[in-house]
C-alpha cells in the first residue's frame, strides 16, 4: 500500500486552482487540508504538529478477470472538485486518473466538524467494468511530531500496549519480550518504521488510538458502527522526527456498487487520555448493546481449562473423575471447569464432530458428571472451536467442510496446522467460512447439544483471535471476493446468543482473545492476548521503573470496557502470586490450564514436574513457572486472593475500573495503585510489586476512609508497611 508518500507537482497546481486550502476549528485544533495535504494544528497541552506533504488517500483496485493484478490510485495527480457544505467541505473526485488513464471511480471526502472532533467520511463509487475495489486508505494525517516521551503512543493491541519511545537505529524496538505485542518495522522504501495492526482480531482489539499526555492529546479513531476489517497504520520518520496515522480498510466493491467510507474521527483532547477513552465508549454504546450477562457468570472467579483426552488420544480425565476435578477447583477458588478435549477425537482433532467418547465412559456418564458438577455449586462451559474443520478423520470434511472453507487468492483453501506432540502427526485443519448457513448451523447444533447434556455455555475458540481476510470462494452466497470474519462472525455469534436466550436464559457464549466487536453476544472472554498473558516480573519492573520502550497496558481496555468479563491467561497448572495479584488490579477472572499429564500429577499428587515429562510436548508450558512454586502454598494463596476478591466483588467484580481517577499516590517506583467504584464507595488496590517492603500514602479527595484489607489477613493497619508481592484494598465512603 502506498501512503504518506509526497504529492506531486501536478497535484500541487491542480489543487491550488480548486480552491485550497480550506480549513475548520473546532475544540483544541484546526484542520487544514492543503496543497501539503492534511494538517492537524493543535493548542497547547496537545502534540504539536507541522505542515507536511503526503498522500491524503489511496484506492486499491483488483482485476476480477484473474484476481492478479492490482493498481494503487491515489490522490496525486487527481484534482478534487472544493464544495463548502454544512459545517464543513467535500472534496470531490468524478473520476481518477493514474498514468493516463481514466478510472471509472467516483470519490467523495466530506470533511465537518463533530462536537470538539474533526470527522471524515464519503463514499466511493466503482463503475469501472472488470475490477473491483478491495482496499481504501485515507484520510492520512501526517507531520505530527513524535515525543513519545511526553505524549505516549497508546495502541489497543490486546488489552492495550504502550509506547514512550521511538525506536533508532540502536533501538529499533523490533522484538519485544512480551506475547502478543505489536512492534516497530523498517521499511527501508520510505526510511521509515510502521506499526500496523488489523481489526478486529487481537492484536486490534478497539478502533482507536492516542497520543497522551499528562493535560491532552490526539485521539485517532474510526467510529464504523460496522466494525469493519481495517488496519492500523503509523509511520514514524526519524529524518524530521514525525509520525503518520492513517487506517486502511478491506473491502470488495464490486463494478456497479459503492462503498459508504466509515467516519475517522481525529480528536484534540484537554485532559487525561480517560477523556478520550470516555469519547470512544459513549460512540460505541451507539453501535452495539452489551448483552445481559447471567448472575452467575457475573459472580464467577474464573475457571479450571482442562483438556480431558489430547489430540495424541491421550486420556488424563474420564467424566467420573470430573467429580475430583471439581474439588481440586474449590481449592482454588475456581468456579468453572472448561472441558476441552471432551469428545471421542480429543483436542484439536476431529472438528467439528463433538460427540462424547465411549472411552471416557459415554454419553450417560457425561450428563451425570455435569450434573455433579452444578449441584457442587460449579459450572461447566464445553468446548467447541468455532473455526477450524480437520481435513482427515471424519467424513465431514469430505462431504460438506471442504466446500465451506475459506478460499484464499490463488484458489487455495485456507488452512491451519496444529501440532502439538513430536510422536503425533499434525492436524491441518481448514478455515470455514462463517457466512455460510452450513456452518450456523452446526455451531448451532453444538450448542443446543451443549445445554441438553447439561453444560452451562459453549466455548467457541479462536473467534475473538482471527482477523478478517478475503474468501474467493464463488459458492459460499457471498460476492466473489468478499471480506469475511468481520460481520459474518458478528451475525454467526448473534444469532447463535439470541436463539440459545430463548430456550435458557442462564446459558452463556464465550469465545478465545477480545475483541470489542462480538461483545454483543459474547459473555466471557477466554483471555489470548497482549496483556491477557501476565508479564514476567522482570517486564513489570521496567514498565514501572521507566526503563522499558513499549509496554502492556491493561488500563486501556479495562477502563473503556470495565464491564467485559475475561480471564488472564496462564497454560500452566500454577499461579504465583504475581499472576494473581495483577488479576486483581487490573479486575481480570482467574485461570488454570492442566493440559499434559504432568500437569494433573502436579494438580492431583503435587509432583513437581521436570523437562523430561513433556519430553514429547511441541508447546510446553512454563517449566521454570511450574517448578518455582511450592504447590500447596500456590494453592493456598490462589484460594485467599479468590476469596478476598470476592469479599470484595461489589467493587472488584462488579464496580467500575476507574485506574487512577480521583486518587494520588506517594509511593516508591514499585508501588501501583487503581481505583474501583461502586455507588458511593471507591475501593484502592494497591500492589507492592518490589522485593522489599514499601510505606505509601494515599489521598482521596472527596472521600472519607473506613478501612483497609489484605487477603487472608481481613482488616489491616493502613499506614503499614505494604510486604512485598502483596496487595492492599484500602475502602473509602464518598462524603456528600
């Protein structure tokens, strides 16, 4: 894709005779689309920014004849026709030329003023005969200057990543530690770093992003009530030390057919970046309804993933021991148990056949272990995959999911390989295409089977993980290329949630990763994401000590949805205490996964596994996780903070996470603090993260204090020493 690239001479000319440039204020800046292109001025508190050429868009056109060849158009070289409209003005483009040629291809830019934000949206209308519009990049701000020391770059890559550094030659922050995170790429054809990213998936989880600093920002967002697939796109030069922001959608608009350009919102904020993350909440609450999330799930802990019968046919659990699994969950303080692997092919084989394997002890025996299991006051949530059909083992595949499968560019069918032990083969497992009424349907089956034999939901994996991609399939009733896993997953998810409402309320969908577009109908998270995976004490520590380029950075999602229930994730059969106490500040459900039989002699025996017992295990867990925690006192501790959480839940389960908001903390560098509230009670957590015992002081302003809490301590000295790797609840009344 070509963008941010300078304008041409001709383009320059052309667009000073259509009556350039124009400009419009609102709040804390001036937009000022130019000769140089598009310019955000800001005021003091904002980053500061400066008149640069570059392109302001670019269509990308695919031949429908081969599907083979491409052509970028963008705006250089192409005059747009200046139109004042209400409260703003609209560029126009009747038709685009590149290299002498004409295009058949109508564009419209209509830039206005929205509240204290600069809004961008259009239309685009193809006509030309043999090609089809597949990508839209625009409109491109550049020229803003990078000081990222001052002004952080905040990213929604899974819970949320932060940057306070630019990378250099020295540095160019290309690898990072940290599981799911996004990086800096150079791309030597522009002498330039990128980050990119593609919503929704979980590497995107939110349409927005910023620039924060302490008393403002720049707030970059596309407010598409569609949650359409589109890609992050920053550019940062270290020539004059400034950074691009653009987004570039994924579209098919076929000859004859237009394409509505969804509003990009850039927005110069006063105030802390929770400004911005209030501005991009009150937008979405206008595109999709949170659904009603049973009382049960609401009050759940988290939960125990258990893999009963791998993909190697491996059995570690049969359903008449689920009963033990259920007591060594209550040790913990887990109130679900995920079965994974549950079925006759094991996990991660023979999908989509879920039927209960005769080995494990049949059907009968599974209703009565799932029946067990509720009247010992635990959940059960069954597991399906929601994507993937194994290409060998069933006749499925060969009758009906070959033909629903993605179909890539080339005519290839979309695939993916698991793999999982060194004496097993490997699966290859298809990609179905989810707008297909074959594949609602037997997902819809599955979860009818799900409640009948007595499950309280359905796992359906990987559909909050996936991003969106083209299928060319001429079959699947949709156009010939379409973008799919954008609004087929939606529907597929919602009319699935709808439906199962209506034979049980109670019954829940979850699904793998976050993404904010399927939080209509999901209802808990199964955490697979930057951020989800809890940082190694090493990265915590050089978030906090300033040390660090980039970082995780929960805050983000949390605060702008602190309602959406999801699990941290850990595939170990262990948590420490600093899993544990990072899920409690940063309001995340709790997580064990007992995967290899190692991991059920740890659970069962409290056997300390070695390298050797996953001798055979391609993805081993953290081995150095496993054998650095006393397995009684994890135990112990996983329990007290599970239930001093839920001593607390009326502010850590079910209060709003308000980060920082109204409190001021003196404390070391190793010392965290965030807010919880409830009505009229706020509740700090506050998390000695350091090696050594560390003295704070908390100010509330407009709150009276009444008590402080440790887990398995109860009522606590406040002004006491906070030990290290402890967390302290400190509970204020608001006064009137």
């Amino acid at each position: 894709m070509v963008i941010f690239c300078l304008l041409s001479a001709r383009a320059i000319s052309a667009d000073i005779k259509q009556g350039l440039p124009q400009s419009l204020k609102a709040g804390m800046g001036e937009l000022i689309y130019s000769k140089n292109g598009l310019e955000i001025k800001m005021k003091e508190g904002c980053p500061s920014s400066f008149a640069k050429g570059g392109t302001v868009w670019a269509i990308t056109m695919q031949n429908i004849e081969d599907n083979k060849r491409e052509t970028v158009i963008d705006n250089n070289g192409n005059a747009p026709e200046v139109i004042k409209v209400n409260n703003g003005f609209k560029l126009v483009y009747k038709q685009l030329y590149l290299d002498g040629k004409i295009w058949d291809v109508c564009l419209e830019l209509v830039f206005s003023v929205h509240a204290e934000a600069f809004n961008v949206t259009g239309s685009l209308v193809n006509n030309q005969k043999g090609w089809v519009v597949t990508g839209f990049t625009g409109p491109v701000v550049n020229g803003i200057e990078a000081n990222l020391d001052k002004f952080p770059l905040l990213m929604p890559c899974g819970l949320g990543q932060k940057f306070v550094k630019t990378p250099t030659l020295k540095e160019p922050i290309d690898k990072v530690s940290l599981k799911g995170a996004q990086v800096w790429e150079f791309n030597k054809a522009v002498s330039s770093y990128e980050l990119t990213s593609h919503y929704p998936s979980r590497f995107a989880t939110m349409q927005w992003c910023l620039l924060a600093g302490e008393k403002g920002g720049f707030y970059f967002g596309s407010h598409d009530k569609g949650h359409g697939s589109k890609h992050f796109r920053i550019r940062y030069k270290p020539e004059d030390n400034s950074l691009g922001f653009a987004f570039s959608h994924d579209l098919a608009c076929a000859p004859g057919e237009s394409w509505k350009i969804p509003s990009q919102i850039m927005y110069p904020y006063s105030g802390s970046w929770h400004k911005a993350a209030d501005f991009y909440r009150n937008w979405f609450n206008t595109s999709i309804t949170l659904p009603d999330v049973p009382k049960w799930a609401q009050n759940a802990s988290g939960w125990m993933l258990t893999i009963m019968k791998q993909q190697n046919n491996e059995i570690m659990w049969d359903y008449n021991s689920l009963e033990e699994l259920c007591k060594i969950s209550e040790e913990r303080g887990l109130d679900i148990i995920g079965l994974f692997g549950w079925t006759f092919g094991g996990h991660d084989r023979f999908y989509p056949d879920y039927d209960p394997d005769p080995a494990m002890g049949g059907r009968e025996a599974l209703v009565k272990a799932l029946k067990i299991i509720r009247e010992r006051g635990k959940r059960s949530i069954i597991y399906a995959n929601g994507q993937l059909i194994d290409q060998n083992g069933t006749t499925y595949w060969g009758d009906k999911g070959k033909y629903i499968t993605v179909q890539k560019r080339d005519g290839t069918l979309d695939y993916q390989k698991w793999h999982k032990y060194t004496d097993a083969p490997a699966r290859f497992h298809g990609m179905a295409c989810l707008g297909c009424d074959e594949w609602y349907e037997r997902m819809l089956d599955l979860a009818l089977q799900a409640n009948e034999l007595g499950a309280d939901g359905i796992l359906y994996d990987q559909l909050a993980v996936t991003a969106p991609k083209f299928c060319y399939a001429p079959d699947h009733g949709h156009a010939v290329p379409a973008v799919v896993y954008e609004g087929d997953r939606y529907r597929l998810l919602n009319r699935i949630a709808n439906y199962m409402k209506t034979i049980n309320p109670d019954f829940i969908i979850m699904t793998e990763g976050l993404c904010d577009a399927v939080l209509g109908s999901v209802a808990y998270f199964h955490g697979y994401e930057n951020g989800a995976y809890v940082p190694a004490q090493e990265e915590f520590s050089s978030r906090l000590d300033g040390s660090a380029p980039t970082f995780i950075y929960p805050e983000m999602f949390k605060y702008t949805f602190p309602e959406v229930l999801t699990t941290y994730r850990n595939p170990a059969p262990v948590n420490n205490r600093l899993i544990l106490n990072y899920a409690t500040v940063y309001g995340l459900r709790s997580e064990l996964e007992v995967r290899y039989s190692a991991d059920v002699r740890y659970l069962k025996e409290s056997r300390i596994p070695v390298p050797e017992d996953y001798w055979n295990v391609i993805s081993k867990p953290d081995i150095d996780l496993v054998t650095s925690e006393d397995p009684v006192a994890a135990k112990l501790y996983s329990l007290a903070i599970i239930n001093f959480q839920r001593e607390n839940s009326d502010l850590l389960w079910h209060g709003k996470y308000e980060d920082e908001n109204g409190i001021s903390i003196k404390c070391s560098k190793s010392v965290i603090a965030k807010a919880f509230v409830s009505g009229n009670r706020m509740g700090v957590v506050v998390w000695n993260t350091g090696l050594q015992a560390e003295q704070f002081s908390l100010d509330v302003p407009g709150y009276s204090f009444e008590y402080a809490t440790e887990p398995g301590k109860g009522w606590v000295d406040a002004a006491g020493k906070l030990n290290s790797q402890n967390i302290r609840m400190l509970v204020w009344k608001k006064i009137f």
